[in-house]
C-alpha cells in the first residue's frame, strides 16, 4: 500500500506490527516476496511474521520511509 499507507510500525521478537489505513492495500505476495513467514490481519494491524530478522526490518522499512519522506 505504499509508505502512505503506514499509520505505525512496532516490532517485538519475531513479527513486525504495522497499524494502516487501508489494510486492503497490503499486498501478502509482497510481503512473502521480503521474507515474511506468515501474514496475521487484525482489522487495521497488519503482522508480520519475520522470525529473529523483525527488529532489522524495522528499521530497514523506517530508513526507506524516512528517506521517501525527505525526498519529496
């Protein structure tokens, strides 16, 4: 669904939480494309399973969102 799309973002051990406005608008085939283990959908809460590499993908997606976010 595009950075836009990202309300917040929270890893814990294994999974990254990513609140969104349009949970329609995340693609599952990409997340599975960037490693993810598995997809939970909580209404608006999107988790995603990436086993011990959440914490680093976290702040991979924050450095691309930051990085998007002064772009413009």
């Amino acid at each position: 669904g595009g950075g836009g799309n990202i309300v917040s973002l929270n890893s814990c051990l294994s999974r990254l939480r990513v609140t969104v406005r349009d949970p329609r608008a995340v693609s599952d085939s990409m997340l599975g494309r960037s490693g993810a283990l598995a997809v939970i959908r909580k209404g608006r809460t999107v988790e995603v399973a990436y086993g011990p590499r959440a914490a680093a993908v976290k702040e991979s997606l924050e450095n691309v969102l930051k990085a998007h976010k002064s772009a413009l």
